[in-house]
C-alpha cells in the first residue's frame, strides 16, 4: 500500500524519508524535474530494489543524486569544464557523466559496470533529504519501466498501487522534464540528453563546445534507446490538422490550426511557453491515456530552448514499441 505524505503540511516528511533510505528502502520524491524512486546509491540491495519495483533492464545506468559539490566530488573526478558548469547549474536539472573515482562507494548496480558516474545535484526537499542522509541517492523516474515519467504524486500512487511505498508530495515538478545529461570527457562535452538547460547554454558556461550524441550513442546511455517515455496510445507528431475524433495536445493560440473536430483537447501552453510546456508534457499525455485515448496528434512544438528536450521526448514517447529497454 502506497502512503503519500504531503511535505507542506508534515514538518515530519524529509526525517521518514531518510529513515526508509537507512533501512534500504525506496522512497519516491519530488524533484524539480520529475518524480523519483530513490534508494541509497551505495547500497547494492537497496538499488536491486529500484530496478525490481521499475522492471528495469539491470545495465541501465542510474543518476547518483547528491547534495553538495564535495559529496560529487568523492564520486567523480571533475576537471575545469565540469567544475564550471556544477557552479553554472547546480543545484538544477542537468547530470554530469564524469569519470568514476575508483574509491567511490557508489554500487556498480547504479554505473552499469561503467568506469564513469552521473551526477546531479536536485532542488528542494529531495536535496534536503539527501544532505542529511549524507550519501548519495539514485533516482531514476518514479514510474514502471517503459511508461511516462510522472511529474505528480497521483502519477506515482498509480504507478505503484500495489506496492508498500512512501511517497512525498510536494506539487507538480517546476520542469518536468528529465534533466539534461552531458557527458564531460576530457577532449569533449557530448550531451547525451536534452533537457531544460540547453546546449548553448551549456557552451557558454564550460567554454567548450557541446557535441550532439550521434545514433551509436543508444549503447553509451541506454537512456537514449528510441522507444521510451511511451504511452498506450499510439501518438502522432507535428499535426497541424487534428483528424476527427483524436485527442490532441495542442501549443499556443491555435492560430491557421484546426482542432474542431478533436475528441478532447488540452493545451500545453496557450500563450505559447515552451518552459509551461514542458512542466505539462507527461501530464497531459497521461490524462489523454487514461480517458482511453486510441490517438493522441501533438501539434508542432518549436524546437528553440527546452523546445529541443520536448521534441526529443515526443518522439521517443511515438516510437515503435519494439523493444522493452525502456524507463
Ligand atoms: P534516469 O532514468 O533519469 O535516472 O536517467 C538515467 C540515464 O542516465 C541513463 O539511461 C543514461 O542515459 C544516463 N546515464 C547514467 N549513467 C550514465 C553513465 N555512466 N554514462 C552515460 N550515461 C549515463
Ligand atoms: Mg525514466
């Protein structure tokens, strides 16, 4: 049975939370960019329990959550570039893969058996959590495997409704989005994933220029795999003409658009908000699947800013579901 505290009216939230970590449990938080099922980091048990309550794949590496600079530090090596953009973005959604340290006690369950480590340091109570737990945290998406990541705590409740799970309620998640993910190396940043904070910005902060992860990419992060974020029902990208009877997710005014014959209609942003857009995105998409839409028509999202990340995550979310690596 699942039990959702709400972290604005129980002072006692973060403490039981730690207290759950301590005993190896997963506990499931808000953080800014989604909902996330988090374990202590360096406890193979604890992480064995993520991936059995996600039905994840085992080699799918987890962000390792952490709550000051010195905490990453004693986990990843990070060089000028990397140090740059911890002080540009941290505390924030974007998650670093630098190189392992080899005296890191963060369990090879969360690397994959890589040499390198992801690192993120969250927002608010997950960071406050996480702070006086003194250890790092893994974090993936608060979702079963394969499925739309939540950005409420009614998204995780109906995730795991048949779980014993504690789940911290602290309102929708500001980005909701996944974090970006940029893969510093020592010859070259790579952003292995889109998300709020953009490339340019990323350039700008670090000095260096910021590669785009190419398709063989997909083994270096499964994260990447082309199927993922997938809903039941089937979605259709960069409609500007809704076909009778289809549910669409609908960006701005509407203006040279046809959405008469919508079955149901919600809208990302009406004004037209890219960053609005994105703190609905998993919502919507998931109201739309549990009404028993059979197809959902996006309406074209520009692609500038966090309109790159949406794009990236609506056409994971439209990909053929031939594979089961998904989380
Ligand atoms: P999340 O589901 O938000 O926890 O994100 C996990 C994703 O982070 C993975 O699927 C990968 O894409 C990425 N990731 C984590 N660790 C690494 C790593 N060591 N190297 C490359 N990508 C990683
Ligand atoms: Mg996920």
């Amino acid at each position: 049975m699942v039990t959702v505290v709400d972290i604005n009216t129980e002072p006692e939230s973060a403490a039981r939370a730690v207290a759950a970590l301590e005993r190896g449990e997963c506990v499931a938080m808000p953080t800014e960019t989604v909902y996330g099922l988090a374990a202590d980091a360096t406890n193979g048990r604890a992480v064995a329990r993520i991936f059995e309550m996600k039905g994840r794949p085992r080699f799918n590496p987890l962000i390792a959550h952490v709550a000051s600079l010195d905490m990453a530090e004693a986990h990843g090596t990070f060089d000028e570039r990397a140090m740059r953009l911890a002080a540009a973005f941290w505390p924030g959604p974007l998650t670093l893969v630098v190189a392992k340290r080899p005296d890191s006690a963060i369990h090879d369950l969360v690397t994959a058996g890589l040499d390198t480590v992801a690192l993120r340091m969250p927002v608010g109570i997950t960071h406050d959590i996480i702070a006086d737990f003194g250890r790092p945290v893994a974090a993936p998406s608060a979702n079963r495997s394969g499925r739309v990541s939540p950005t409420t705590a009614a998204h995780v409740a109906g995730e795991f409704a048949d779980s014993d799970l504690l789940i911290l309620d602290g309102g929708p998640c500001r980005v909701g989005i996944e974090s970006t993910i940029v893969r510093v190396a020592p010859d070259r940043l790579t952003l292995l994933r889109p998300g709020a904070v953009t490339a340019e910005e990323l350039a700008a902060a670090s000095g260096a220029r910021v590669e785009m992860a190419g398709p063989g990419a997909a083994v270096a992060a499964p994260g990447m795999l082309a199927s993922h974020y997938a809903p039941r029902a089937r979605l259709r990208l960069d409609v500007e003409d809704c076909p009778d009877g289809a549910a669409l997710i609908a960006f701005g005014d509407g203006h040279g658009r046809r959405r008469n014959g919508a079955a149901s209609v919600l809208n990302l942003s009406p004004a037209g908000d890219l960053r609005e857009a994105a703190a609905n995105l998993y919502a919507h998409i998931k109201a739309l699947d549990a009404a028993g839409a059979r197809l959902i028509c996006v309406e074209p999202i520009p692609q500038a800013g966090i309109g790159a990340a949406i794009n990236d995550r609506l056409r994971r979310a439209a990909a053929p579901r031939d594979c089961d690596e998904r989380a």
